[in-house]
C-alpha cells in the first residue's frame, strides 16, 4: 500500500536523520573516465523535489503475515531493490557544472537505513493508533544526503488487519514516483503458482476490426474528431493554467491552506478502504469507469465534509461566506451537496471525458520541467491502490488545517454507500 506524505526537517534543515546515529558514507574511488559513465545529471523533476516547498518524500507500508527480522530483509534488500541503481546513489553537487546534483554510485551500509524500534505487546487498536502514529512522525524528518535518501522501518506489531509486521518505506521523490515505486515491488514478488515468475496482469481484450467501406469511413471520421477535439481541449487547459498560476486564486475554504508555510508542516496519513464489488457495481450500472465513480466519491465526500465545516461556521456566527464552493486540486472538485448522490458521477463522467480529451498532463509536464517553482504541496492529498477485493484510499492530511481526517475517511465511505443506495433506488442495475 503506497502511502504519499510531505516530510521536512525543522527549521527546514537536512539533519534530522542524525537522530538515527548515520554514520558518514564513503564514496567509490573511481577513474575520471569511469565517473563521467557511472554519475549523471538528476532529471528537472528530481530536481523539482529538492526545492525548499517540494521537498516531498513517498511512504508506503506493507503488511506481512509473519513476522519480519532484520537479517532477512537485509538479504531480501541486497537481492532485490539494491539492484537498483538509484536506491546505492548518493545525490552530489558537481562543481563543474553550476553545482547541479548528480547521481554518483557508493558503497552502502545498510544498518543506516534499516531502523527495527522497539516494540512492546499491544491489542490490535493500539496497534492500528501505534502504525499511524509512527508513520505520521516520519513527515517530520529529512533524511540526509550523506547517504542514499531512504530508509526502512520493521515494526513487528499485530493490527486489526490481520498483519502481524510492517515494514515501512520512506523515499524522497527525486528517486521516482509511486507508479515506479509500485512496478519495482512487483518486480521483487513472485507468482504464489510458481515461485520462480514474475507477476502478470490479464491483457485487454482487442475489438474486433471491421473490414466494411462505411466502417472504415465513419472509423476515419471519428479519428479525425478525436484529433480536433483534443487540440481544442488542449488550447482551452492551457489558457486555463496559465490564469490559474498568475491571476486565478482557490477559493477561499477550510480545506486551503492559509500560507505557504504547509509545506514544511507534517502529516497525518491515513487509510480508507473502500470494497471494489461496489465501486464496481456503480460502475457498470452507470455505464461510467472505476476512476469516475472513485473521483464522483471524493468530490461527495469533499462536500459532506465541507458542510460540516460551513454548518460549525454559522453555528459559531462567523462571517464566512455560505454557499457552494470549488477546490482545485488536479481536478477541479464542484463542493456541494447533491439531493441525487448519482448526480456527482454524472457531472464528473462528463468532467472526465473532456479531461482524457486534452494534452493537459502532457503540458503540466512541460511546465514542471521549465518552471521548477510553480506548483508547492498542498494541504490535502489522496492515493487511491486497489488490490484484490479492495480499494484503499489513503489521506495525507496536515493536521492543522484537517485535525480530523478519520471524519473525512468516514465520509467516503458514506458518499459510496449513498451512491449504492441511490443506484438501486432507481434501478440502474437491473
């Protein structure tokens, strides 16, 4: 389960890991024609992760049916995800080139980056506040770069899930993002049928190619279409990002941060799972994807939650403004409450279409690429995994500004249960 979370040092320093007695780490003694083949530049997006309000880190955990030790994992490390050359890289300045930072390969210890605390018996629910509350307070450290910026963390205690261990990942994001993360621990998994195979997912299943003169014509059309739409789609999105980043402001909601300062402030990261056979069971009875109904759900219970926020404020006779508000986030989110929960999945399907119509992400790429200082952390951020039967979403919230995000991880699943409730209501599924 991949977890995302902001972690910072205080005051903004990189010497929080010193807590963990880090040793100094010695570089390789390499040739000068030998360091220009093994070092090389970090990308602008790793670069982008270095910068004082995006200094971002990854932090996933794993569950485990059994418990974990040191030895083992340092074997499983050596065998596996130290092969990768980024996780035995040190992040150098080079002189010689305006002091960018650059990949250079180095000898590892691995007791710098393994920490086993402590931990005594407790019941599940401890346990379960235990792992959050660990997890939490590791958005409150750097690690330093003095050594490959990682670490792994073996908590051996039971949780209400069924785990017996965790082990916890933290890993600055100039290393890569959770998508490659993800592909690199299925990497390092084996098929349970057979212990010596990758992992494999079934492939889609291709239409079937019509042979006929009006098929092809209309096939054509439609293409042509597409294109045209998308380069209109395209236009309009990048007008509407360049007045957002100089002239467009959020609007002003108890989810927004007050000032910049959030960047540097810690997290409370949360999980909420939600059962696939109902996101599922939405899906195919409004004719929608997975991703409409999962971002239908949030839009939902972004707008329980914020009426809950406004109703505190009128209740408390506040002067703020009462009606319906609209977040930014990646996708734009309409806050209000619908007497149709299917509503909301009908606006995001539209909403979404016209978005996978567009080259948007591709020019959000190109801007992060040029323009290294646009985008900062945002107060709220939600993953969403699903394995198996289930769908979790997971909440890096700052406290500060969201003191209560198990009421917002309520919500969702409230919002899911609304929009079943309202399909079955109107029988969509039959």
């Amino acid at each position: 389960m991949e977890h995302s979370g902001v972690c910072v040092g205080q005051n903004g320093k990189d010497d929080c890991f010193s807590s963990f007695n880090v040793k100094p780490i010695k570089i390789r003694n390499i040739g000068e024609n030998e360091e220009e083949e093994e070092s090389e530049p970090l990308s602008p997006i790793a670069r982008m992760f270095h910068e004082p309000g995006s200094n971002v880190y990854i932090i996933f955990s794993l569950g485990f049916k059994d418990p974990l030790d040191s030895p083992t994992l340092k074997k499983n490390l050596l065998d596996t995800v130290l092969k990768h050359p980024r996780f035995t890289s040190l992040q150098i300045a080079d002189e010689k080139n305006s002091k960018e930072l650059k990949w250079v390969q180095t000898e590892i210890d691995l007791d710098n980056h393994i920490i086993v605390p402590k931990v005594g018996n407790m019941e599940p629910k401890a346990a379960d506040q235990y792992v959050e509350d660990y997890i939490s307070n590791l958005t409150k450290t750097n690690l330093s770069m003095s050594i490959p910026m990682w670490d792994a963390h073996l908590l051996n205690v039971k949780t209400s899930d069924g785990a017996v261990s965790h082990l916890v990942f933290r890993v600055h994001h100039s290393l890569g993002d959770g998508t490659s993360f993800i592909s690199l621990l299925l990497s390092c998994s084996r098929k349970l049928s057979d212990p010596n195979s990758l992992p494999t997912f079934p492939a889609p299943k291709k239409k079937p190619i019509s042979t006929s003169l009006w098929s092809r014509l209309f096939g054509a059309f439609i293409r042509f279409w597409t294109v045209l739409l998308v380069y209109w789609n395209t236009l309009v999105d990048v007008l509407f990002v360049v007045a957002t980043t100089y002239f467009l402001k959020d609007t002003q909601t108890p989810l927004k941060a007050p000032s910049a300062d959030v960047a540097f402030t810690s997290r409370r990261i949360v999980r909420c799972v939600l059962p696939l056979a109902e996101v599922k069971f939405i899906k195919n009875a409004t004719n929608t994807t997975v991703n409409d109904v999962l971002v239908a759900v949030t839009e939902a219970a972004l707008s329980r939650y914020l009426n809950r926020k406004y109703n505190e404020m009128m209740k408390k006779k506040s002067k703020a403004e009462w009606g319906n508000k609209i977040g930014y986030v990646i996708f734009p989110f309409t806050i209000g409450l619908k007497e149709n929960p299917l509503d909301h999945i009908r606006e995001v399907k539209v909403r979404m279409d016209r978005k996978k119509a567009s080259l948007e992400a591709k020019f959000r790429f190109f801007i992060a690429t040029v323009f290294l200082r646009f985008y900062r952390t945002k107060s709220l951020t939600i993953n969403i995994v699903s394995y198996a039967d289930t769908i979790t979403m997971v909440l890096a919230a700052d406290e500060t500004i969201i003191p209560d995000t198990h009421q917002l991880c309520e919500d969702l699943q409230e919002s899911l249960k609304l929009l079943k409730k309202s399909v079955l209501a109107e029988g969509l599924n039959n």
